[in-house]
C-alpha cells in the first residue's frame, strides 16, 4: 500500500512537472509570436511613402531626379518612393485616370512634385530639405537620420 501510495505521489508529480514545463513553453512562445507581430507591425509603419512627379520634359527634373536617386540609395527599404511621370507639355502622352486623380488629388499642377506621407512637400527641392522631412516622417527613425 505505501508504495502504491509513493508511485501515486510520483506520478502526480511528473505529470505536475510537465504541465509547467508545458506552460513555460508556451509562455514563451506565445511571448515570441506577439515580439514578432509588434516588430513587423513597427517595420510596416515605419515607411515613408514618397510620390514622386515628374516629366522628361520638364527642364529642372533632371537635378530633382538626382536628388530622389540619392535619397533611395541613403534611405533604402525605408523609404517606398512611386515615380509617376505626367503630362507636361504637348509631346507628352495623356495622362492615365489614375495619374488624373492623384494630381488632383494632391493638386500637382508644376513639376516636379513631391508627396511625403501624403502631405505636399512645400520647402524648396533641396536635396537636405527633402531628407530632413522623410526623417521627420519616421516613426523610429533609422540610423542615417540621427
């Protein structure tokens, strides 16, 4: 009887013992799933969105493609930059409806244009103006902002 009694106890005890093995486990899991959706979450939102304007016709929209080149090569997956080109003079094509309701959209009338996030960028299209208002636009800002 005292042994049945001592295996009893033991059993009790290892199936005690897995269960908080199993529940650590899965603590610990679960603290790695919610880390992993937080991170891609931030990572998701920390983008700035950049639209960008532009014509081959226009005559100053060779320096500002410089400028936005060089922004993507310093900001990189940071930064999602659409270049739409638009009617600018007569030799240009129409433009799409698509292209039509973003510039009215975001009342794109001279070229270049640049939008940030959204909002239209107002300050002159210097290369160290454009990157100072993408950086303000992060949420955590990467390393080349700081």
């Amino acid at each position: 009887m005292a042994k049945r009694k001592k295996t009893r106890i033991r059993r009790k005890r290892k199936r005690r013992e897995k269960t908080l093995l199993l529940t650590k486990n899965s603590t610990i899991i679960s603290l790695i799933i919610i880390f992993s959706i937080i991170m891609l979450a931030t990572y998701l939102k920390n983008r700035v969105e950049i639209i960008y304007f532009r014509s081959d016709n226009c005559g100053v929209v060779g320096i500002t493609d410089e400028i936005m080149e060089d922004l993507k090569d310093m900001l990189g997956i940071n930064i999602d930059v659409k270049t739409i080109n638009v009617k600018f003079s007569t030799q240009d094509p129409e433009d799409t409806e698509e292209i039509k309701i973003l510039r009215e959209k975001y009342n794109v009338i001279g070229l270049p244009d640049i939008i940030i996030n959204g909002e239209k960028f107002k300050e002159s299209f210097t290369k160290d103006n454009i990157f100072d208002e993408i950086c303000n636009n992060f949420i955590i800002k990467p390393t080349v902002c700081l």
